[in-house]
C-alpha cells in the first residue's frame, strides 16, 4: 500500500513538472507570435511615417514652387474648410460653422470646386 502511494505520488509530481514544461513551452510560443506581430505593426507605423513625412515635404515643395504662403492658422482653416466640404457640407452650413461669409468660402473653395466640376 505503501509502495503504491509512493508511485502514484511520484508520477503526479512527473506529471505536474511535464505539465509545467509544457505550459511554459506554450508561453514562448505565444510570446514569440506577439512579439512578430508587434514587430511587424511597428514596421507598418514606420513605413506610414515615412510616408507622411515625404508627403508633408512634397506638399512643401509644391507650395512654395506656387509661391503660396500661408500661416499655420490660415493653413488649419483652409484644411478644415475642406475637410467640410469633403464630407458633403453645404458651402452655406460651412459659413456658418466658421463664421465667415459664404462668398469667401467660395472664394477660398474655387480651386477645389473647379477641379471638382472638371471631373464630371
């Protein structure tokens, strides 16, 4: 009786030690899945960085080849004139929202309805 107690002791402790090697074999694995993931999400932000970034200059290089030059408050408004307009705002309801007249958001709009009405 004894004896039999000691084996089935002995072979629920080799059990329990498998059982922790596997789990932690388990753990690396799945450690070594996120970290790959991880490290390919920090690529894709990297690389959609640099996009940006050469986005930003080119559209720096093309501003100043047209000799606009506009402050950083001008350069907000107008993005967020656009921004509006893009998503289907009325030219009358963008005048409101910003508080300035609907003949110089036309006016600032121009180059952008031009285009716009070209396409069609």
């Amino acid at each position: 009786m004894e004896w039999t107690l000691a084996i089935l002791f002995g072979v629920s402790v080799l059990l329990l030690i498998i059982s922790m090697v596997k789990n932690q074999q388990t753990a690396k694995k799945e450690h070594n899945e996120i970290d790959m993931v991880h490290m390919s999400v920090m690529k894709e932000i990297n690389d959609l960085q640099g996009t940006i970034r050469n986005m930003e200059l080119d559209i720096e290089v093309v501003a100043k080849e047209a000799g606009v030059q506009l402050s950083a408050d001008e350069k907000l408004f107008m993005r967020e004139i656009l921004d509006l307009y893009k998503r289907k705002y009325s030219i009358e309801s963008i005048a409101e929202k910003k508080q300035v007249s609907v003949s110089e958001i036309e006016q600032l709009l121009t180059p952008h309805l031009a285009t716009r009405d070209e396409r069609r």
